[in-house]
C-alpha cells in the first residue's frame, strides 16, 4: 500500500485530493494545523473506507513540520507521495492593501505558499528517498504562469495578486529546480494547476464564481501522484495537459 503525505488536506483541494487517493487505495495522512478539523476530515475518510490518518502540521513553523515528519517516519519509516498543497491568497479577502506591492502581504503569502512547501519537502525528502517511487506534486497555479500573466488573451489576464502570483511562479521554480537535482533518483516532482475551484481560498465571492468543484479541481492532482516510471518530472500541468511557465 503506498502512503501519502498531504499539506492542508483537512478542506479544499487537500481533503479532495486525500479521497481521490484514498479510492484508488492509497493511505492518507492528512496534514493540518488544526487537529479538530483534521479529526473531522480523516472520520469522514474513513467512514467511506479509505484508509486516513491525522497528522498536525503548520508548514510556516519549521519545528512543526520537524515533528509532523518524526511523527510519519515512527508510523510507517517512508512516504510514497508528498502534496504540497497548502496553500493561501490573502490578497483576495485583505480588507487594506498598503500600495500595488505591499511587502506584509508577500511575506504572509511567501511564508505559506514558498517557505512552507520548501520546509516540508527538506523534512520529507528522506522519507520519499526511502520508497521505491516517490512522487511530488506542488499544487500551482496557472495565476504564477509567466507566459498567462502576459498574456492579454488570457481570461485572467486582468487579474493581478502579486504576492500570490510570484509566490507560485517560485513554486513553479521550485519544481524545476528539485527536479534536476533529484534527477538520479526515482522521484518525480511536477506542479499542477487545478482550475478555478469552489474553495475557500479567495472569500466567499470567489467560491461562488468559481466553475470546477475541488473533486474535479483535484484530479490533476491525484493524477500527478499516481505516475509511473515513465512519467513526467519538472513539469507543469492542468486538466487540459501541459501549463506555460
Ligand atoms: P482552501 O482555503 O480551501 O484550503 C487551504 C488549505 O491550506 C486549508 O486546509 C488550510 O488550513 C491549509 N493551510 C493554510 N495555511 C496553512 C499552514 N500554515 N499550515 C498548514 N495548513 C495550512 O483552499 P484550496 O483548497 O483552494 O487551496 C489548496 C491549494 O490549491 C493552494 O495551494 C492554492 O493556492 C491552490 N489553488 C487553488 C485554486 C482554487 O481555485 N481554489 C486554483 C489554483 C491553485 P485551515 O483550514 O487551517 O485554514
């Protein structure tokens, strides 16, 4: 049985990607910083069958993140699958914003969506090392696309988040990175882009507006998690196939 590793995986994209995973027969351990909303999230898991577990996690806390690996490695000494998935958008909600590049909100956005998949990935590394195919999916944006950002056909051309935006640009820089330097390795590591998903991410406006639910958001996710040997790695992709830088 292979085991994942997910980050933010109590609602959203995490808790969807987690049943998807789940179905397909792989154990879950669902990352989260709250552990009465990970309790909630894992005995809904369980009651459809799938085999899920809780682990307490803040990925802007490196000693939490330390603990949260300990903490897999004592229960089953490797991980198959690592999502880094938690992910925030406080641009989308703040009720201020101090000027077009307001440097508190990089650094809020930056600690999470950069800092936080960089924490996770170090502490789990030697866990993925230890299976026989370690998997990484880095839940992106096509929003951290340089290619759609300049691109005035783009549907969200006009939609401009800097901190998010460069935070999943660097996400996307990541990917390539790690890549490269696991590429005499068996683990893979790939960026996804989900769509526009009804989530709680940008506010209540946004969920309403958005067109894809997180099961159907999630499935690039769950897909990138499952490749085999002769898969992609260093890439980035959506539903529809491979995403421009
Ligand atoms: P949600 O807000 O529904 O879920 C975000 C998850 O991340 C929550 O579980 C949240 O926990 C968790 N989280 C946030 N900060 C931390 C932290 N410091 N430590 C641990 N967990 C944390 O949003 P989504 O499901 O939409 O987002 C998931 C990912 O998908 C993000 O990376 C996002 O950028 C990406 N994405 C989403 C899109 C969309 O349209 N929704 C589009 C493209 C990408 P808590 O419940 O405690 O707040």
């Amino acid at each position: 049985m292979r085991t994942a590793f997910i980050t933010g995986a109590n609602k959203g994209l995490g808790l969807a990607a987690a049943r998807g995973l789940g179905e397909q027969g792989v154990r879950v351990i669902i990352g989260a910083r709250d552990p009465r909303k990970s309790d909630v999230a894992v005995r809904e898991l369980v009651q459809a069958g799938i085999d899920a577990e809780p682990v307490l996690v803040d990925v802007t806390d490196p000693a939490s993140v330390r603990g949260a690996a300990e903490e897999v490695a004592r229960r089953h000494g490797h991980i198959d699958i690592l999502i880094n998935n938690a992910g925030i958008l406080p641009e989308a909600t703040a009720e201020e914003v101090d000027g077009p590049l307001d440097p508190r909100m990089f650094e809020t956005t930056f600690a999470t969506n950069v800092l936080g998949a960089v924490e996770v990935t170090h502490a789990f590394l030697p866990l993925l090392q230890k299976a026989k195919a370690g998997r990484i999916v880095n839940v992106s944006s096509t929003m951290g696309s340089l290619a759609d950002q300049s691109n005035p056909d783009s549907p969200y051309y006009g939609v401009v988040v800097p901190a998010y935006q460069t935070s999943k640009a660097a996400l996307n820089s990541i990917t390539i990175a790690l890549s490269k330097k696991l590429s005499d390795t068996p683990i893979k590591v790939n960026s996804a882009c989900p769509g526009w998903v009804q989530t709680d991410l940008g506010g209540q406006q946004n969920r309403a507006a958005a067109p894809l639910t997180a099961e159907q958001g999630a499935q690039i996710i769950t897909k990138l998690a499952l490749i085999d040997e002769d898969g992609p790695t260093g890439q980035f992709f959506d539903a529809n196939g491979p995403v421009r830088w």
